[in-house]
C-alpha cells in the first residue's frame, strides 16, 4: 500500500499530524505583526532582539520573511510584547492602555 492510497474514513487524503497542524494553525504573531507592533512601541529590532535573548539578524530575517521563527522563539516575543501590553495576532496589533497607579 502506498502513502497516497491512505485515507482517513471519510475518504479524505491522509495527513500526518504535523503537516495537518502546520495547515490549519493561524500565526499568533506574523512578521507583518511583529513590524508594527514594534512601531507602535517605538522599539528597534535590537531591543527586541535583547529582550527576547535573540540575535538582531534572527529578528531581521523573521520580519522580512526570510526565515521562520522557531515556536519558542515566536511565544518569547509574544510574551514580551503582552508584559508591556501590546496583543498581537497575525498582523493586527492591539493596545492596551496602562493603567495608572491610585493617587
């Protein structure tokens, strides 16, 4: 039997886990994103890159395309970008506005 006589039961093509989740997984943080909510922070590829322990050419290359971005790598700039309260999904960017301490 050959790989492209599997199916699943329904007749479909047969997928292995990881091609299926790497079709149907929508980027929480795309280079479009990562591009604008920087801009909006005001922050450079270096502070980026300094704060997410990352070289500035890993941020470069991930922002022009050039090469993917380990998920790892992808949830630190996530988690960053939410600490200082900016929620990135795909290539829309959300602020959320600080909150100021009780007088």
């Amino acid at each position: 039997m050959s790989a492209s006589s599997v199916s699943n039961l329904d007749g479909s093509p047969f997928e292995t886990s990881r091609r299926r989740e790497a079709n149907n997984v929508i980027p929480l943080l795309s280079p479009a994103g990562c591009r604008e909510a920087r801009r909006q922070l005001r922050w450079s590829q270096q502070h980026l890159a300094n704060e997410a322990g990352l070289s500035i050419g890993a941020i470069t290359k991930f922002e022009l395309g050039l090469h993917r971005m380990r998920p790892r790598n992808i949830a630190a700039i996530s988690a960053i970008f939410e600490a200082v309260g900016c929620h990135v999904v795909g290539d829309r960017v959300f602020l959320r506005p600080l909150r100021r301490a009780a007088e």
